[in-house]
C-alpha cells in the first residue's frame, strides 16, 4: 500500500488531492454563497444534481486576457452543457463524450449548446483537442485559453476538478474527474451530472430542469 500511495503521479496521490480540493472548494462555494440563500422547494428527483443555489459564473474574470474560454459561458439566453477536458484524455472521457453526443443530438433544436473547454494551456496543445475529437467522429463546439489562470478560475468556480503533474523530462500529465456541469441562461452553474449519470438521465433531468427553471426564475 506504501509503494502504491509513493510518488506525485500515483493514483493514490490523484485520489487525496481531489479530495483536498474538493474540500476546499465546497468550503469556498459555502463562504462565497453566504450571500445566498435557496429559497426553491427542489422536488427529490433533482436534489441529486441541482447547484443549490445556482452558482454564478465571474464573468469579468481574464478582462485583459484573451478569455476565450470564459467568454464561452457568457450567454444571456441559452443554457449550455459543459465539459472540461484535454486531448490527451482517451480512453478515458470516451464514455463522457459519448453521452455529450447523445445529448446534443437530442436537443439540437433547442436553445442549449453543447461545449468542451480545454484544460490544457500548455504552448503547442491549442486546438489539438478540437482535432482529436473530429478524427473521431464527435462535433462539439470546443473553447480553449492559453492563460492558465484563466482557466484555473474558471475551473474553481465552476467546480471542475483536474491534476496536472509535471515530470523531469519536461513532459506532463493531465488527470481529471468527468464531471458535466449544465450552465443556466443567467450565467450560473445550475446543475452538475457525475461520469456515472447515465444520457438517459441527463435527458430526462434537463428536460425537468427547465420547467422547474421557468416556474422558480
């Protein structure tokens, strides 16, 4: 167990660095929505998965940078459907994109927009996850930002949670959790699907989600 937990690239490792993170983020959500306050009845088939309250997005975050990524997210009037991930992250997010592609497919009449933000702001790695994807057959609107602190805001308050570990050759590696986060209208992380949420529902949530947005907004 010693030998399996050694080393910053070890899965042991990965395991209680997300942890760690994940505690401090629920920490810095809890401080940060002081002010406030959930004044929805959340019917029970949401609860597992609505943001409560909805979490907004700084949307002036990376004003003096080239905020590609974070100006994705600024619509007034469409939800959007996001995932953050790399190039390099197959097999792993196949499942995820899988069901990204379902669900766009589904809803591609609808005012929702389906999104990937790169995490990987290293020179040279632009645009290579756009790449990846169409050789494999996915269509996805793809943003990524070479600022890393742009992204490394916007992951924090929406929640995305990934580790990137650096080794002596000058190479790296990028491990995250395949989290899909549903963005609201107003710019607020609204609801959040872990990998193990199946489309079908993701799908029927979506579809609740709205109608409960209509009635609570």
């Amino acid at each position: 167990m010693l030998k399996y937990c050694q080393g910053l690239n070890s899965k042991c490792f990965l395991l209680a660095y997300l942890i760690a993170v994940g505690f401090l983020l629920t920490f810095w959500f809890n401080k940060v929505g002081l002010d406030y306050t959930e004044s929805r009845i959340i019917p029970d088939n949401l609860k597992p998965y609505l943001t409560s309250p909805p979490r907004p997005i700084d949307i002036d975050v990376g004003a003096h940078n080239d905020k590609l990524a974070l100006t994705s997210l600024v619509s007034k009037s469409q939800w959007q459907l996001v995932y953050f991930t790399h190039s390099n992250c197959f097999p792993f997010c196949d499942q995820t994109l899988r069901k990204l592609s379902q669900f766009q497919s589904a809803f591609e009449a609808s005012d929702v927009i389906t999104a990937i933000i790169d995490i990987d702001t290293e020179a040279g790695s632009q645009d290579q996850l756009s790449i990846e994807l169409a050789r494999r057959g996915y269509d996805f609107t793809v943003y990524d930002d070479n600022n890393e602190q742009v992204i490394d805001t916007l992951t924090r308050q929406v929640g995305a949670l990934f580790l990137r570990t650096d080794f002596d050759d000058g190479q790296y590696k990028i491990e995250q959790k395949h989290d899909v986060f549903l963005i609201d209208p107003k710019n607020r992380v609204y609801a959040m699907f872990d990998e193990n949420t199946s489309f079908k529902t993701i799908q029927h949530s979506f579809v609740m989600m709205r109608q409960f947005y209509a009635k609570t907004e």
